[in-house]
C-alpha cells in the first residue's frame, strides 16, 4: 500500500469545491459578522410572544438567522474534516461552535415563551392565518410543551450547549487527529500503513497474516487509551440522560425518539427480530469459515470475501459509470441530479494525512451538498460512493421541493435514501454480469450487507441501549464494564463459529455513532425499507414515484408517516423480519454458486 499523501498532494479536482460556499476565508468571516446584525431583532422581540402575528415574525427571523449559521458551518466544518491536524481550521470551527452555544442561550427563551401560553390558546394559534405556513411547527412545539423548562432554564442549558458536547468532539479529535498506528506486515514482511481510513481495506486483504497485523495494530493503539476512551464515551452517555430528567422523558431512548414521534417498540422490536434472526445469521458465518478454510474464524476474518480466484478494483472513472447506470430507475430527474455531484466536484475522493475516517454527505440550503469519501478502488468504496450520493440527492431534491423552513429531513429517512441507492447498485452489478464468480462476489457483498447494517448495527443498538440504561441506574461505564458487555454481544450476535478474542471486546473505544445518541438504529430499519424501495422503483413509475416523493418530502411529516404514505410500514415487527427471508435466500444462491 502506497504512503497516504498530505493535502496539497491530491488533485483539486479530486477535492470538494468548498469555495462554492466561500470563494476566500475572508468571505466567511464577512458573513460570521452578520451573525449579530441578523440576531438583534429576533432578541428584541423577547417578552412579545403573545400574538400569532410576533410568533410569525419571531420564526421568519429564526429563518434567516438559521440560512446564514448553517452556511457558516457547512465551511467550516468541511475544512476541519479535510485535515483535522490545521490549527487554522480547528480554531474557526471552535470559535463558530463557541457562538452557536452563545445564540443558543441568549435565544433560549423564544420555545418558553411560546409554550408559556395556555393549550387552548396554542390550539386556536394552529388555525392562524398568519400562523399558516408555520402550522407543522407549531404542532410540533404544542407537542413538546410538557418537555419545556421554564425560560431561566431553557437559557442556562442552551449556554451549556458547547461544554456539553465535548466529550464527542474530544473523541473525534483524538481519533482522527492525535492516534498513530503501527504498521501492518503482511505475509512477505512488507510494511502496510494503519490508518482509520485503510484499516478497512486491510481487512479485506486475502493476505490472513495482514488482516490479523492490521487488526492487532488498531487495538493495541485503542487499548492504551482505553481508559479516556471509556471516560468520554461515558461522559456523552450522561449528556444524554441528564438531558433526559430534566425534560421528564421516561428514559434515554424515549427522549432521544420523541422529536421524530418513534415508539420506543420501533427500537425494541428490531432488537428482538434480530434475535430471532440470529440462527440466519449463524449460517452465513458457517459458510464464511467453511470457503475460508480456517480452523478457527477469528473476529479479522470476518469482512475479506469468501468468493475464491476474484478481485475486483474499481478506479473512480468506473466508479461514476456504475452509479449512474444503476440510479437509471430513478428517473431521469434524479439522474441528472446525480451526474452534477460528479462533474460539479460534489466530492472530496481520496484519503490524505489529518483526512476524517469513513464517508458522509452535508449540506446547507442553496448550497450544493458535499461529500467526504476516502476511496480506494474496492467494491465497497463503489457502494459507499451510492450511498453517500443518496444522502445528496436527497438533500437535493428536498430542498428544491420544501422552503428553507422544512427541506431538513430526520436521519430516519436519510438512511432509506442512501442504503435504496447500494440496493440499485447490487441489482445492477447483479445483472449486468455473465460472470458466476463475480454474481458469487455481489451475493458475498449483499450478504456482507445485511451483516454490517442489519445484524452489526442492531448489536450496536443493543449496546447503546445497554449504557444508556445503566447510566440511568447510577452506575459507572468503566473501561472494564464496556469491554465485559461488549464481549458478552459479541459471543451472543457471532455464534459459535467465530472465536470472538479480547481485542474485540474494544472495539466500542472507535464508534464514534455512541455519541450520536440513538442513531445507529436507523441504518438496521433504513435498510429494510430500502430494500422495498428498490425493489418498487424498478416496478413501475407510480410506486417509483412516491419512493420520490418521500425524498421530496424533506420534514414535512413524521418520518414514520412519511415512510407508510410510501408504502412500507416500519411500525409493523412483520416488515423487519421479512428481510430475513430475503437474507436466508441470498445465502442459499451463494451457497449454491459457491458449490
């Protein structure tokens, strides 16, 4: 493997066009002075929200105060992501999280105020006329009266915002900026490069004795500091449930559901379904150790295909020619959306020194979505790459259909958006191809799928449930209480196939989704709904249709309303475990192409 290059050595072209959103820094902090100018007469309203009419302007204000603070983020945010070791871009970003929380207190009243008015006086609100355009929003405070502080309150928390949330950006600053590795040495003494944008790919090799040097490297770095590690993870969980009693939720979970108006059953069904899946699950893992031919399946040998005498490799030119062809059931509308990501520079390709690990899409209204990747020409760069422009073109066409005010959609439906799109992708791939050992390879991946989004994340739900509830039970998330519980999931989600090692018991210390409070979750049900959608989109242009009226939809409704207006219920325990079936049919095809 190549040395990562630093930022100066990657092509521009291969790099996000950041100055769509300011062409020069200076423009930037033109715009941070704006902030005041913009927020002066929203703080001048304070003790006025007693008509309909103030409310409206009190939201048309917040409106265009919110525009500008996201703009500004969306910047700042990218720069630091591109290489988190600038100080230049570490102190613009600290200094622009510094003036959220500063807002967030000083406009922490405008919620109060509004709620302080007594329900039948909220109610006839709803039916305004100048309140019309707002009618969703007020729903949604009316809804969040019992769960409001009074103003003092509501003040002191919004001020302890930033403190509050260090834990999280602590963990992502020692990870991505401050953590080294070791070096992997594969089985002819060459040295590899561990870095948390390789460590996947490395684990992919064929070569065992790199896979198990590269996983050994990871952890053996993680476990030195596995005592902050524990220490910020825990101090991230008590946000949370701190969060949780002050605002009389019943627990973590719920307060974490109760914006998106999600039962707890949702979160809780789809751990029990899981469960019950788990002997599918089992004989997936059997079929790995079996074509891998190990004695023992070590917790390293769980992600290198299992298709024997393939490989593939995807430069970005192939990369863009797949996409495209397999998003062609999506409409012309949507393609064409998709072509602009990859000529208009949507993208920031290639890893490079101080690079953010993993993949994602952000974006800020009027302005292109951008997307960070760390590509390195796998099969599931290529997927990464579709589901990352999934979560783009769903920015996209939401905020083409919705007003600044209700283009933000929940990340409940983000996922549906960019797991239908690895979906199109696999069917695609599937039959575009003659080839039964590259069929094997695309069944291997699908399989791989439902393992990394169904069964691995649910695990992590599992877990993130479990420390939420025992720091609600006073008790201490301790470097050896984590690893004890991780393991014990661990043994319980793998089987008995897999001879799961005391490294593993780690790996909580480098998932930055537990500081995310309840998020993982939605890749596990966003997958099976996407599963449909796909499916559907390739049906008919009617049932294509209103898969895309749900992206158009942005947060206009309640994404559990939003996902059944479109035809599949995630409410219903019936529709998780039908996505079983569909796995247990995979890995019978592979079994059976895999003789």
């Amino acid at each position: 493997m190549s040395a990562i290059k630093t930022r100066d050595q990657i092509d521009p072209q291969d790099k996000w066009d950041v100055e769509s959103i300011y062409d020069a820094p200076e423009k930037y902090d033109e715009d941070f002075e704006q902030i005041d100018i913009l927020l002066k007469p929203i703080l001048e309203l304070q003790g006025q929200l007693n008509t309909p009419e103030n409310v409206a302007k009190v939201f048309e204000l917040e409106d265009a105060l919110g525009l500008l603070l996201d703009r500004l983020y969306l910047y700042a945010h990218l720069l630091e992501d591109q290489d988190t070791a600038v100080g230049e871009n570490q102190a613009r970003m600290s200094k622009l999280r510094t003036r959220y929380a500063q807002i967030s207190g000083r406009a922490a009243w405008i919620t109060p105020e509004i709620l302080q008015q007594s329900e039948e006086t909220l109610k006839q609100w709803l039916d305004a006329p100048v309140l019309k355009f707002y009618r969703r929003t007020m729903e949604k405070l009316v809804r969040r009266k019992p769960h409001t502080l009074s103003i003092p309150e509501e003040t002191l928390l919004g001020k302890a915002g930033e403190v509050m949330h260090l834990a999280g950006e602590a963990f992502g600053k020692l990870c991505n900026a401050d953590l080294t590795f070791d070096d992997a040495v594969d089985e002819t003494g060459e040295r590899h490069p561990v870095t948390n944008g390789s460590y996947s790919v490395l684990l992919r090799s064929t070569d065992r004795t790199l896979r198990q040097s590269a996983y050994e490297s990871m952890y053996h770095t993680y476990g030195c500091h596995r005592n902050t590690l524990a220490t910020l993870l825990s101090g991230g969980v008590k946000e949370h449930a701190l969060n949780t009693e002050l605002r009389k939720h019943g627990s973590c979970l719920e307060a974490a559901l109760f914006y998106d108006d999600i039962p707890t059953t949702v979160y809780t069904s789809l751990i029990e379904a899981v469960h019950e899946a788990l002997p599918v699950y089992y004989k997936y893992v059997e079929l790995r150790k079996k074509m891998l031919g190990v004695d023992a399946l070590k917790m390293y040998d769980l992600y290198v295909p299992i298709t024997p005498n393939f490989k593939l490799e995807a430069d970005w030119p192939q990369c863009r020619e797949w996409a495209l062809e397999a998003l062609k059931p999506l409409g012309a509308e949507y393609v064409e959306g998709a072509k602009k990501a990859f000529d208009e520079r949507w993208f920031d390709i290639y890893e490079n020194k101080g690079k953010r690990s993993g993949a994602y899409s952000s974006g800020a209204y009027g302005q292109k979505p951008l997307m960070l990747l760390n590509y390195h020409g796998q099969l599931d760069d290529v997927f990464t790459t579709a589901h990352e422009l999934g979560h783009s073109m769903h920015t996209h066409l939401s905020q083409e259909a919705q007003p600044y005010r209700y283009a933000g959609y929940p990340i409940f439906l983000a996922e549906i958006a960019s797991i239908t799109n690895e979906a199109l992708l696999q069917h695609f791939l599937t039959q575009k191809t003659g080839d039964p050992a590259f069929k094997a390879f695309l069944l291997n991946h699908l399989c791989d799928s439902f393992k990394g989004t169904v069964f691995r994340q649910t695990m992590f739900a599992e877990f993130e449930l479990m420390i939420h509830q025992a720091a609600e039970n006073g008790e201490a998330l301790t470097a050896d209480w984590l690893c004890e519980k991780y393991g014990e999931l661990n043994k319980l989600y793998m089987g008995p196939a897999v001879e799961v090692d005391e490294h593993i018991a780690l790996e909580w210390s480098r998932i930055p989704h537990f500081f995310y409070n309840f998020y993982v979750f939605k890749y596990a049900t966003g997958f099976v709904a996407a599963q449909v959608f796909a499916q559907r989109a390739r049906e008919s242009e009617e049932t294509r249709d209103r898969y895309l009226s749900l992206l158009k939809s942005g947060g206009s409704k309640d994404p559990l309303d939003a996902v059944r207006d479109a035809g599949v219920d995630l409410a219903d325990p019936s529709t998780i475990k039908q996505a079983f079936t569909a796995f247990d049919i995979a890995i019978s095809e592979l079994t059976e192409l895999l003789g």
